[in-house]
C-alpha cells in the first residue's frame, strides 16, 4: 500500500467520519432527552439526500407527502386533545404548525422544482421539508409514549422507522440516486488532492458542532435540554415541559440529518434505505466515545471512518463485520475498568 | 384452579390443532413455535432482567448452521448436532456474557447489536457455509427411522419443545432464582445485599435465553432443510423483539401472544394489502409500524395483561402450609465482640461522608447510630455491608476483616439490612420480597427450579417468609405487591426480609419513618423480642424517643465524624450532641 493510498483512505475516512460524528451527536442527544435510541434519524439522512438530488432533476420530491401527511394527523391528534381540553385557543397554533408550515413548504417546493434554481436555495428548501418532519414525529410516535421504558421506546423508533423507510421507497422508489457536488473544484497539497466537497463537508460539521455548543451553553432552551437530560423529573418541576424538550430534540435532530443528508448526498448513491445503515454507524461512533461525552463521541465516530475506510481496502467483504466488531474490545475495555452495580430507574 | 383449566385447554387445543386446520395453517403455527422459543429468551432477558438483546438471531443462526453443516457435510444424526450445536451456542453466550454483561443497560444493548451483524456478514461471507445463497438439503429430523419430514409431524416436534420451554421458564419465575431473577432488573444492589451472585444469575438467564435461541435454530433449519444468512439478519433480531414487547415483555405467554401476533400480521399483511392496493410490496411495512405503535399507545405493557384480565380470575393463592423450620444459625455468645468499626474513612470527590470513624459493637446489644441529616449513617452502613468500599480503615465482623469482601460474601456471614430508600421489587408479592431475604439459606438452583425439583425446599422457604411477616403484623398483605401498601409498611416487609435472612447483627436504617404510635411501640417490642433472642442490632433512627426508650447504647454521628458515644442518658446531656442537634446557644 503506498502513501497516496493512505492519505487517501484517511481523507475519505475522515469525510465519512465527519458526517457519521454528526449523527452520534443527534442521536446521543435525543437519547439524553427522550430515553428513545433514535432509530429514524437514518430516514431524515436519506429523505433529505433523496429530496435534494430530485429537485435538481427538477421534480418534486414525495418528501412533501409525508411532510403534509404527517403534519395532518399530528395537528388532528393536538385538535382531539384541545377540544377534549375544553381549550380551543389553542387551535390556530396548531393548524399554523401542523398544517400552515408544511402546507406552505410543499407550495415553495413545487414552485421551485421545475425552476432548477441555485443549489443554496435548493438545499434550504430540503432544510425546509426535512427539519418541520422532526417535530411531527415527535408528536405522532413519541410524546404519547413519554416516560415508557427504554424497551417501548425502542421498539416504537423501530416502528417509526419502518413506516417512514416504506414511505420513501412509495415516494423515492426503489433506484439510488446521487446529487451533485456542491464544487467540483479539487487543491493539491504536496501529494494530497482534496477535493473542495470534502472540506465542506468537515467545515460544515465544525460549524455544527460549533453552533451546537453555543445553542447548549448559552441559550435558555439549551439549558432547559441539558436540564431534562440529567434529570427529567427535576427539570419538570422547575417547569420544564416534557414535551417541548422532546420535540426540540428531535427538531435538531433531524436539523442534524438534513446536513448530513445534503453533505453526504454527492458522495455516495443514496436509497431509500440507506440512512439506516449509516445511522447505525453514527451510533457505533457515540459508543466509542462512551455515550455520555459529545466530543469523545465526535472523535469516536471519525475513527468509525477511517476503520471503515481502511478496511474496505483490505477486506471490503468484512468490511461492516469489521466496524462492528470493532466495539466488542472497546466494550470489553470499558467492563474491564469500571466496576459498579446499577439499577434502572423504575 | 382456573389458570390450571385454561391451561388444560390450551394443551388440548394445541394438541388437535394440526388435525383440524389446513395445512397452512399447521406451517404458520410451526413458525409461531419457533418463534416463542426466541421470544421466551426475551421475555426472561429483556422484560424481566432488563438487559436488551438485538443479537438472539446470532445464538438461532450459530446453532442452525451447525447442524446444517454437521448433518449435509459429515452425515451426523440430527439429534447428535443438537447437543453440538446447543454446545457452541452455550460456548458463544458464555463468551459474549462474560465480556458483557457487567456493561451498563445501552452499552450492552448496543454490543448486542454489533454481534448480530457482525455474525450475519459471517454466516454471509463464508465458503463453507455456502455464502450468501446458504446450505440446502438438510435432512429432516428422524425418530427411530420415522424421519419427520411434513409440517403436521414437525409441529409436534416443535410444539412440544416450545411448551417444554414455556413451562420451564414459568417454573424457574416462580422460585428461589426466580425471585432474584425478578430483583435483577431495578434492585440488583439489594439482591447483592441478601447474597445473590447477580452477575451469575444475569449469565444464566442469558445462557437459558441464548439457548432457547439455539433450540429454535436447530428446529428451523431441519423443518425448512435449507438455511441462509438473510434468517439471521439485524431484522430477524429486532422482530423478535417487537414480539415480546407486544406480547408482554415481563410475562412467559407473552411469548407466545407475540409470536402468534406478529407471524399472523405480517402473512395477513402479505396477503391483504397487495390486494387493497393492487401493488405489491410497499405498504406492508407502513401499515405494519402503524398498527405497533397504535398497539404500544393503547397498551405500552403489551398484551399479556389484556388477556389475562379476560381469563377468570381463580381464588386467590393460599397461604403457604407449615413446613419444616430452616436450619439456623447459632448466635455468638452474648458479649463478644461482634463489630469493630476501625478508623473507617470514604469521600466523595472533596466531601467527606464518613472520616476516621470508629466504633464497637457487642453481640446481644441494640447500638443507636444518630446524627443529623447528611451526617454520614447510611454511608456506615453501606460501607459495613460492602455496598461501598471505605478508602481507609478497616472493618471487622467476628474478628475477620471484611472490608475487601464483596457484598454478597459479607450477606453470607449474617449481616442483613433494611434501606433508608425502600428497595423493594414493587410488582412482586409480599411474600415473595420477603422470601428473597432467605436466599442464602436455601440452595436449589435454576435448573432444578425448571424442573420442579425444589418444592420442599420452596415450601419451607416461603412459610419461613410467611412466618417472619406474620412477626411484623402484615399477615393480611402476604399476596398484595409490595409497591401497593403504604411507605411505613414497606419499611416494615424490609425488616421482615431482614429477619428471613437469619441475621447475626441486623442493620436497621430508620425503620420508625412513617410508623403511627401503635405500630412504633409494636417495633420497639419486637427489636427487645429479638435482642432477647440473641440478635444484636445497629439501628439508625431519628425519632429520639424511640430510640432512647430501646437502644444499649449510642454512637453520635455529625459531618462523617464521632461526636459522642455512650449511655442513652450520657448522650442526652452531652453537650456537644445537644449544640448538634439544635444549634449552638449565641
């Protein structure tokens, strides 16, 4: 193997990393937040990739579907409560979020699809169907299942999961399909050829994790999703509502795997089900970095990248065995260093 | 009586069924069969241990392709390679188990993950193994040379190992594991407390689950003949997961609820939907995750409660009869030394919970531990029962050190305690809480518990727990959950536990909290009954009255140190102890 290979391996390793870093933060922080493994964050990365690639083919992606869809049966369900509430002031905030929102979305989408406008606009149009499906999911799967066991929670995000992955092979059909890059433009730095899409892609995560990091320290409803991931019945007493907190995380969420979708959209053909996979290995990346730290779990899913990269050079069959397996030692590391009985919360 | 009938006609059914429904039917029942026996896994793993497993279909796979490979390749019988497949799949679990099963909840649930799919890409990518496309023309079980190759045959076969599981795993519930089982899950440091090995216990239900797996593997890949790695996907595992979560993740015929429940669906699904919707292959999926979370919404505790309640309730259970007394320990002679607290000291990061704490105790003496709030008493406790370990100084119980011992060990030399928080496992009877404490003084393990070859021993074990509840005046609650009485009383099942254990020096932390008068004095009277009896006490108690009318003598605790030690007259007119207690006098 000569040195060009390997520093192109680690760049594709660490353009893979970079996104797979991203998702471990999404999911570690719904984790905190909802005691839900965030299984569907894989469909956000593929609807928004798909939805991007098919708006520069000039056609109006089915996420519009879902978005409306979904939005009708989580505004129907919030109508049902209201009017059970005897409370029906709150109904225009209802219909403006559920209903008005993504109504208003699809139009700017088929506006836009036959008019191939410039990629920024296209990406912030995805923003703009993919981010609003966050907040319905909530509604709609989760937030009647609030406080269930991890167990519950779980299988509920398989669910969610698979009515989301069925939808985008209804709307996405079955065929892979792959957007443009943003630029096509390439450097050389000595040996080293990077390409332009690849420092986006990192800067963009840096900048992500950046906002992120103000968002948790400096803002109140940062503090508030940190107050409910220590302590959910603190943070409720201090009148935190379970309910915003949780649909605020699954927002950033799924803010979270638009860019992911719209960054790794021109790197790799993606389908229907593709999210799934690379979800999956976002979350191997929280567990190397120990599923508590955000930066460990930022380093942990680089190094996901790079394993994979260089292990599909040497054994590209193996190549999933291999990053999986790859936790078993870490894992095994972990049991051997720490020494403690714990029970669950009841 | 009447959950032995519906038993009975479960059977019977069970038993007619393949003669009476088509033969389609009799192929889905076969898969319901096999898939239960996973699913039971789950239900004893998951729903009752806690510990989530996306990996069973890894232990399904091994054992499958391990006959499949024995039988096709070497020409071995069929019931040779179930012992050799069950062999590897044990030797696989105990693997897996040993390295993680001391993990916290999520890490263990996520390695169980990377296992399956790494083993699926195994099984996939292997030559010997046929690869993706896997190994067909396995031959199908034979008994004395009646090979049982339809589906009406397989099912017996199928069926009655199912059942066998079924009712093996009921059994082991209903015992003396099966209460520590049942701690596991949100009381495993108080299961430690009474002497329970909580990481064995853990492999063994993770060994009996990995098991059932094999079982169902070894039955998979002779009643289909061909097996492939696609049946042992991350899928495969997450679907039996859905199963037993809508089952009833805690209860045994919730895997067979579930089971039937979701193979049903998603045949009906197939069948249905395509031709609702004059297309194929897209909708089943959606309307599948649809209807589980509508299903989860309604009942989050899937269906194994909805059915229950539509069976007719029996009377209910029947005090335990007398049985023969459990062995005792002999009490040390009345003054000895019992235990020496030496210079005892922990910390918490810079707070210091108990520093350069010293005390005595003799045998036959009630010893008052007072203080107040956040003056270190439940940490002494903690540290004399190993709960955690002191930084410095030593402890010693009958002039042995025990300060190194793990928790378990020191439960076993006669040191039994109650929580200041109480530790009760909420959803379980009274009785059977209390019976937890005499864990250490019966001896059946798990298997003879599937096979009911622990009945007397569990007679006498539950009249012993029905005995000591009767002591401390809840002989009406004996069946009730423990969860359901008031908080003063579930502190007094905690003392009754304590006295199930047999002890030599019982810990007592505020057992007087949220007592009425009557039921104050009545405490007082059976601490005096049991000092008298020979058991010595360490008692840790803010009610002042309480205390000074019973205790020998009392040790002053304020910040972690000793502030004063003696008499209950002494102590009352310490001075120090009264600035402690009400404030210094400006």
């Amino acid at each position: 193997m000569s040195f060009d290979i390997v520093l192109w391996l680690v760049q594709d390793g660490i353009v893979n990393g970079a996104i797979y870093a991203l998702l471990a933060l999404a999911l570690l922080l719904v984790f905190a937040v909802t005691r839900a493994i965030f299984v569907p964050q894989g469909e956000f990365i593929s609807y928004a990739a798909l939805s991007l690639a098919l708006l520069q083919a000039g056609k109006l992606p089915g996420t519009v579907y879902v978005l409306v869809g979904g939005g009708a049966i989580a505004a129907l369900l919030d109508i049902a409560v209201a009017l059970r509430d005897k409370a029906p002031g709150r109904l225009p905030r209802i219909l403006a979020v559920y209903v008005l929102l993504p109504l208003a979305m699809a139009g700017i989408a088929w506006w836009a699809a036959p008019r191939k406008l410039d990629m920024w606009i296209q990406v912030l149009i995805v923003f703009g169907l993919v981010v609003p499906l966050g907040p319905i999911l909530y509604r709609v799967a989760y937030r009647p299942l609030a406080g269930a066991s991890v167990l519950v929670l779980f299988i509920i995000s398989m669910a969610a999961h698979y009515v989301l992955t069925g939808l985008g092979l209804v709307f996405f059909g079955g065929e892979g399909l792959r957007s443009q890059a943003f630029s096509g433009a390439h450097f050389k730095i000595g040996v080293l050829n990077i390409s332009a899409q690849s420092v986006l892609v990192v800067l963009a995560t840096v900048l992500i994790m950046a906002s992120l990091w103000l968002f948790f320290e400096h803002s109140i409803y940062g503090k508030a999703l940190r107050a409910t991931a220590i302590n959910r019945v603190g943070a409720r007493l201090v009148g935190i509502p379970a309910e915003l907190s949780g649909s605020l995380a699954l927002t950033l969420a799924a803010f979270i795997g638009a860019v992911s979708g719209v960054l790794i959209a021109p790197i790799t053909t993606i389908y229907y089900d593709t999210g799934f996979l690379i979800g999956l290995k976002g979350f191997v990346g929280a567990i190397l970095g120990g599923m508590g730290s955000y930066p460990l779990a930022a380093i942990g899913a680089v190094g996901v990248g790079l394993l994979e990269s260089f292990s599909s050079f040497w054994a590209s069959a193996f190549k999933e065995s291999i990053v999986f397996t790859i936790i078993i030692p870490v894992l095994v590391w972990r049991s051997l260093t720490t020494r403690h009985v714990e029970d669950e919360e009841e | 009586m009447a959950a032995r009938v519906t038993l009975a006609l479960f059977l019977v059914f069970m038993a007619l069924a393949p003669l009476l429904v088509p033969e389609f039917y009799v192929t889905l029942m076969n898969y319901i069969g096999m898939a239960t026996l996973v699913t039971l896994g789950l239900v004893l793993l998951t729903g009752v241990v806690g510990v989530m497993s996306f990996g069973q279909q890894a232990f399904t796979g091994l054992a499958a392709y391990t006959t499949a490979v024995l039988t096709t390749v070497y020409g071995v019988s069929p019931w040779v390679t179930l012992f050799a497949a069950l062999a590897l799949t044990a030797a696989l679990a105990l693997t897996l188990g040993f390295i993680t099963l001391r993990l916290s909840g999520h890490y263990l649930a996520i390695s169980t993950i990377a296992w399956g799919i790494a083993i699926y890409f195994v099984f996939g990518n292997l030559e010997i193994l046929g690869r993706y496309s896997g190994l067909d023309n396995i031959p199908p079980v034979s008994l004395f040379g009646w090979a049982l190759d339809t589906g009406r045959e397989s099912y017996y076969l199928i069926w009655i190992m199912t059942l066998a599981a079924l009712i093996a795993a009921r059994n082991l519930l209903d015992s003396r594991s099966g209460r520590a089982i049942r701690a596991l899950r949100f009381r495993s440091v108080m299961a430690e407390s009474y002497g329970v090995d909580t990481a064995m216990l853990k492999i063994i239900v993770f060994l009996y689950a990995a098991l059932l797996a094999g079982v169902s593997g070894w039955l998979y890949a002779h009643y289909l003949r061909f097996v492939a790695p696609h049946g042992f996907g991350v899928n495969a595992g997450i679907d039996y997961l859905f199963m037993a979560v809508v089952g009833g993740a805690s209860h045994v015929w919730g895997a067979v609820i579930g089971a039937s429940l979701l193979t049903l669906l998603r045949e009906w699904l197939n069948d249905l939907l395509p031709k609702l919707f004059q297309r194929t292959g897209n909708y089943e999926i959606v309307v599948f995750g649809v209807l589980m979370m509508l299903l989860l919404h309604r009942t989050r505790d899937g269906l194994a409660p909805v059915f229950a309640r539509l069976l007719p309730a029996g009377p209910g259970r029947a005090r335990p009869a007398e049985a023969p007394a459990l062995a005792r320990r002999e009490q040390p002679q009345s003054g000895e030394a019992l235990l020496e607290v030496r210079a005892a000291q922990k910390q918490f990061g810079g707070l210091v919970a108990v520093g350069n704490l010293s005390f005595e105790m003799k045998s036959g003496e009630i010893l008052g531990l007072i203080g107040p709030n956040g003056a270190g008493k439940s940490t002494v406790f903690n540290l004399i029962t190993g709960v955690l370990r002191a930084d410095e100084g030593e402890i010693r119980f009958r002039g042995e050190r025990i300060d190194r011992h793990p928790t378990k060990e020191i439960a076993a030399r006669g040191i039994c305690r109650t929580f200041q928080h109480v530790n009760l496992v909420s959803a379980m009877s009274v009785l059977d809480n209390v019976a937890l404490g005499a864990h250490l003084r019966g001896r059946r393990g798990t298997v003879a518990a599937m096979l009911r070859r622990d009945r007397a021993e569990e007679a006498q074990l539950l009249a012993e727990a029905a005995r000591q509840i009767d002591r401390v005046g809840l002989g009406s609650h004996l069946f009730e959950p423990a969860g359901s009485l008031p908080l003063g009383q579930q502190r007094v099942v905690e003392i009754a536990r304590a006295l199930c254990g047999d002890p030599l020096l019982l810990l007592l932390d505020e057992p007087a909290a949220g007592l009425r008068y009557g039921e104050k004095s009545a405490l007082a009277e059976l601490l005096r009954r049991l000092r008298a009896e020979g058991t010595s006490i360490l008692l840790v108690e803010h009610d002042m009255e309480f205390v000074m009318g019973l205790v020998d003598r009392l040790v002053v605790m304020d910040f972690g140190e000793k502030l004063a030690e003696g008499l209950p007259l002494e102590i009352q007119t310490n001075p120090a102890v009264v600035e402690a207690y009400l404030g210094g006098i400006e």
